[in-house]
C-alpha cells in the first residue's frame, strides 16, 4: 500500500475541514435547534405520563389483604451479619432470602432515590433514616407484627432519630471517636485534643460530614453537638477551621490510611476501627472524654417494598434473644437487643469501648434530626471546607 | 468487463433522481441523531441546572423553583471571595498540567509522526490504550503507587533512600494525577498536526541558513498550532473542572473548585449554589477560550 493511501487513526483529530459557508451554518443550527425543541417537547410529554402513572400506582400503599410470596430481598452493609442468620431464618419461616451489599449510605441514599429497587429490607444509619423519612422513601412499621420491640435497650425507644421506632428497628450500634496507632502517636490519646499531639501533626484526619465534624468540635468546646445557638456554631466554625491547619485530609475514607500507617490519628466509627485491628493490631479505639455521638445502623422497609411482611418478620426474628446475641458475637459491634445480653460473649459486653459503663454513656447521645435547620450546619460545613 | 453493463438503463438513473431529497435536508439528516442526543444529554440538562442555579435551596427538597420568585443571590454567594484560592489554585494546576502536557507530549508526537515509519498506529494505540482503564481506576492505581507503603515508597526503600516519603496529600500529586491522566489529549491532536506538515518546509529552512532552534520556532511550531491550540484546550478544560483527581491524590489544601461544587451537591447539600458555581465556571471557560482562539487566531484550527 503506498503511503498516502494509509488510513491514519489520528484522522479523528483532523481539524482541517471544507470550508462550511455561513448559509449552511444558518440552516444546520436551524435545524439542530428544531431537533432540540422537539426533543424538549418529548421530553416533558414523558414526564407528565410517568407523574401521573407514579400517583396511580402509590395509593395502594400496602395490600394488607393479599398474601405475600415467601420471599425477602435483603440490601445490607458488606460484612454485617453472621453466617447463620440468614439460614436459620430461612429454615425457621421458610421465607427465602436473597442477599445483597452496599459500602454507604450514600450509595443506599442514592440508590433508593431511583425508585423501585425491589428491596424489602436496607439497614441505613440514624442520620439517613432521618434523610429517607424526610425523602418519603420509607414507609411506616406495623408495629403489632414486631412483637419481640421490648427486648430492646429503652435507650433505643426513645433515640432522637426516630422516636416510638415507627420507621427503624436498630441493628447493631457503636460510636463516633478517636482511632489511633499507638506505637506512632507519642502520647495518650483521651480526649479530642489529640489532634493537637505533635507527632500527629499534618497525619490525622476528620469526617466529610457536616455533623459529625461539628459534634466533634462542639463536644470538644463543651457544647450541645445538636446545637442551634449562633454563638456555639461560631466557636465550632473556628475550631474546625483551626483545626484544618493541623490535619492532613478531611476524609470518610479513612480505613486503609490508618491501617497502613499513612493517617496516624482520626475521627472513626468504631466498628471501622475493630475491623482494622484484625490486620494491624497497633490500631486502636477510644471514646473521647469530652463525649461523642453514638450512631445505630437500623432495619427498614422501603417504600414499595414488594414484601414488607416478611420484613417485618424477619426485624421481629432478629430481636429474639439468641439471635441477636448470635448476630454481635460474630459482627462484634453493641447489640440494641437488651434481652439478648445473657447471651453475648463476655469478651464483647466486658469491653467497655463497646458496651460503655453507664457515666460514660451519658456521654454518647444520638445525633437529632434537626430538619430543615440541618442548613445551618451545611453552610458552616462549606465554609470550614472552603476555607 | 462486457460494454451493456457499463452503460446502464437511463430509466433507472431518472427513477433514482426522482426519489432524491434535496442536498441540505440529505446532509442535515446525518445530523439528526447527534441533535438528539445533545439536546438531551447537553441542552436540556444545562436548561434545568440553570433553572437549579436559580432556585431556592432546601434541605427535604434540595431545589425549589418558582418564576415568581428566581433567586439571584446565588451567583453573588457564588462569587464569594472564599471560593477565589481554590479558584485560582484550579487555573494554576490545571496551566501547569497543560504546560507539563506540551512539554512531554510535543516530542513524542514529532517522534511518532516523523521517525515512527511503518508502526506509528502502533505507537498511537500505545499512546491510547491506557485511556481504555477508567480514569478513577487510573487515579486509584497512582494512589496505590504513591502511598505510605505503595510501590514506589518499597522501591525507594529497597534501593536505600528510604521508605517512609510522603508523596500523596501534596499539591505535585494532584499535578502529576492531572497530566498522566490527560496527555494523551494532547498527544493526538500535536500528531495530526505534525503528520501533516510538509517535511520540506524545514529541509528548506534549514537551506536558508535557520539553526536548529529557529527553525522550531519560526517554522515546525506555527505549521503545527492547529494541534497546539487544539491539545491546550483538550488538556486545561478538564483539568480545570476535575474533582476526582484532587479528592483522591490531593488532600485539605489542594482542594479544587471541581471537588467545591461536587460537595455543594453532597454534603453541603447546596444544589443552587453548586449549580451557579458550574454556570460561573462554564461561561468563565466559554470566555477564555473565546479569547484565547482571539489571541492565537481562529485560523489555526
């Protein structure tokens, strides 16, 4: 083949066109701009057919009277359940379970936004079951078939998320601390000033939420970390702003760092921080003294859940007693469960980074749902971020 | 090859020409496709974040939009001067990235167009297969290899130098994430260009008594700008926009307005600001480009 002939793969780059002239110009952009117009009147014609086809089809809320089909469809964290739940449950109910994971609520959030997952079962944390409420993406628990609610912690009843559990039934619970490497820190780790540790200066990190930002710095200041005082929010604003200087990320994304040595001290959720100590057992937890949040992942039904029975029968078997008990011996977080207590390993209720002692859990309350006020810290959040 | 069937039936010819559509509408049809496609996936997107960038923020509903009732003050908030360092800090490590992009791709681009003789497709889908992984793939993979204990930190140790440098969380990081990920942006437009110069234009500069250097730069780099402005445009307006390259390399002070407005849609939770911000930031690189074709001439594309 001679050479010009050649069929270069840089032709798609090739600038060097005819010349166009200004009446084709006119005309093709005419021409795009009625293909576009069309398209937009399509587009909205599509959308007025699936507003109205969506209001049809959520009045039926629930067809209490139709018998469901024996099947649950499960969507949980990764890692968060022990290998005989899911069988024994089966065996005992005869409901077949289909199992699935996700790594965040953001990821949940996002994917129940879309619409119909076919779901029955997610397990979001207090915040989000907070944000999917307020979305109208759950729907409310008929209590009456979660006969087993009072082996729950009375702690659990009232939490400030979701109070009187008509839309969440805890799973398991941990709190919002410190994780740290003990051999690199120089120094003990008690309280939230440990980011001012010199030897952890430029290698420490805190949260990408708003909230658990601010309560870090509010519980640090002496402060309500729900608050809604002005004065409070500023002084928070400044430690964080502060503390930046001092941090090497602001990261929810914190595991693998700390476990390799490349963050040295951050703001963690405790399960995250056992987990790491599997691999690398210089890592470890504490409780700030000052005060935490706690947080609690909890079971819920989507809205339009083909089967929300089940799912309910599946939150009432898993506050039976052994169950629950056999559910923290494995995953190793708090268990809600205060029946199943008898039950759980020594090791777990005797820690005290798990089950704290009572002076230490007037310490760790629940993060409150604070509406349409949650933009007072968004916008702080931003400024902290910006700064 | 028999003379009938060089010489067809002129019924048919007429019956062809009949059923023809006019030149213009033949030629728009070929656009049709493209044009819905754009006018879903580019105009009536860009309509509604102009709409968002005008809409009153909520944290239940995250916009709320009336006519009655547009809400400006975004694009002051927008403009805010808190937002102005990681503004310019974007233009610088984007310019700097388009600069680097030059620099290593110029000589490449020559080499292939110029001295790659009968394998330079193949040196071209060298240059493109790694564009083939995922982006966030490849900026993971330059996470692995400049973390605390990645690759190069075990390389560096094995040969002495030590194994503890702290690579990541640094403004070079986000620079090098940048211009790895974008070069061959520039790469293939500089080879266009260079393909189609004429050779003889530097035999006869060089006849004319120009050095090496002069002749670079009063001959190779004009006959190839086309490439040049292309490549510089195809490199800085991604890289002024990235957000996944500072989040994942960067750390709390090489924040980027890309990772600035991702955040206004996450956890600030601030759609209309996070909207005008996009719209700022686009007509802000309309402009620029605007100019920039100006300044260089237009002719050069």
């Amino acid at each position: 083949m001679s050479e010009p002939e050649r069929v270069s793969l840089a032709f798609i780059w090739d600038t060097a066109s005819p010349h166009f002239s200004r009446r084709t110009f006119v005309r093709t952009m005419a021409f795009m701009g009625a293909a576009g117009f069309a398209a937009a009147c399509g587009s909205s014609g599509n959308n007025s057919s699936a507003g109205t086809g969506s209001a049809g089809g959520s009045t039926p809320f629930r067809l209490s009277n139709k018998p469901e089909a024996k099947v649950l469809n499960f969507y949980n964290w990764t890692d968060y359940i022990a290998d005989d739940t899911i069988p024994n449950f089966q065996k005992e109910t005869g409901i077949k379970v289909t199992y699935d994971n996700y790594d965040s609520n953001d990821e949940l959030f996002a994917k129940m936004r879309t619409g119909d997952t076919g779901f029955d079962l997610i397990v979001p944390t207090d915040a989000f079951v907070v944000k999917m409420k307020h979305a109208d993406l759950l729907q409310p628990l008929d209590l009456s078939l979660i006969t087993n609610i009072n082996n729950l912690d009375p702690r659990f009843r009232t939490a400030d998320y979701d109070p009187g559990n008509l839309y969440s039934i805890p799973w398991q619970w941990g709190t919002t601390g410190i994780g740290f490497d003990q051999t690199q820190v120089g120094g003990s780790v008690t309280d939230w000033d440990a980011f001012n540790l010199p030897a952890v200066n430029g290698k420490s990190a805190f949260l990408d939420e708003a909230r658990d930002a601010f309560a870090m710095a509010l519980f640090a200041l002496g402060h309500d970390p729900n608050t809604l005082d002005t004065g409070q929010l500023d002084d928070a604003e400044k430690y964080l702003i502060d503390l930046k200087k001092k941090v090497k990320s602001i990261t929810s994304d914190y595991q693998d760092p700390l476990k390799s040595g490349e963050l040295l001290l951050c703001q963690a959720y405790s399960g995250d921080v056992f987990q790491i100590q599997t691999d690398n057992k210089n890592v470890q937890y504490v409780i700030p003294k000052s005060g935490a949040f706690s947080w609690v992942d909890n079971m819920a039904i989507p809205k339009g859940a083909p089967h929300p029975r089940n799912a309910e029968t599946f939150m009432n078997y898993i506050l039976e007693p052994k169950v629950g008990a056999a559910l923290t011996n494995y995953v190793q977080y708090g268990s809600p469960n205060k029946a199943a207590e008898p039950y759980i390993d020594k090791s777990i209720t005797g820690n005290p980074l798990i089950y704290p002692p009572a002076s230490v859990l007037a310490k760790l309350p629940f993060q409150k749902d604070l509406g349409e006020n949650e933009i007072e810290y968004a916008d702080r959040w931003d400024k902290v971020k910006s700064a | 090859m028999s003379v009938a069937a060089a010489d067809p039936p002129p019924a048919r010819e007429q019956h062809a020409h009949r059923r023809r559509l006019p030149n213009w509408l033949k030629a728009n049809l070929l656009l049709l496709p493209t044009s819905v496609w754009f006018a879903f996936l580019l105009v009536i997107p860009t309509a509604i974040i102009v709409g968002y960038s005008l809409g009153k923020r909520g944290i239940i509903d995250p916009v709320h939009f009336s006519w009655g009732h547009l809400i400006w003050s975004n694009y002051t908030e927008a403009l805010n001067t808190i937002y102005l360092p990681i503004f310019i800090r974007s233009i610088e490590y984007a310019a700097i990235s388009t600069l680097l992009c030059v620099v290593l791709g110029f000589p490449l681009a020559y080499w292939i167009a110029r001295f790659g003789g009968r394998l330079r497709n193949v040196y071209l889908v060298l240059v493109i297969i790694p564009f083939l992984t995922s982006y966030l793939i490849r900026m993971y993979a330059w996470q692995f290899i400049l973390q605390r204990n990645g690759l190069l930190n075990r390389l560096l140790g094995d040969v002495g130098l030590g194994r503890n440098h702290e690579f990541l969380n640094h403004p070079s990081a986000v620079i090098l994430g940048l211009t790895y990920g974008f070069l061959p942006f520039m790469i293939l437009p500089l080879y266009a260009s260079i393909e189609r110069m004429d050779k003889a234009l530097v035999e006869a500069s060089y006849d004319l008594g120009h050095g090496k250097i002069s002749t670079f730069f009063r001959v190779i780099l004009p006959s190839t700008a086309p490439g040049l402005v292309a490549g510089v445009l195809l490199v800085f307006i991604p890289a002024v926009g990235d957000f996944i390259t500072p989040e994942l390399l960067g750390g709390v002070r090489t924040q980027m307005i890309g990772t600035t407005i991702a955040d206004q849609f996450g956890g600030t939770q601030n759609w209309p600001l996070g909207s005008s911000m996009s719209i700022l930031l686009t007509a802000f690189i309309l402009i620029g480009v605007f100019v920039y074709l100006r300044r260089v001439g237009e002719e050069a594309l």
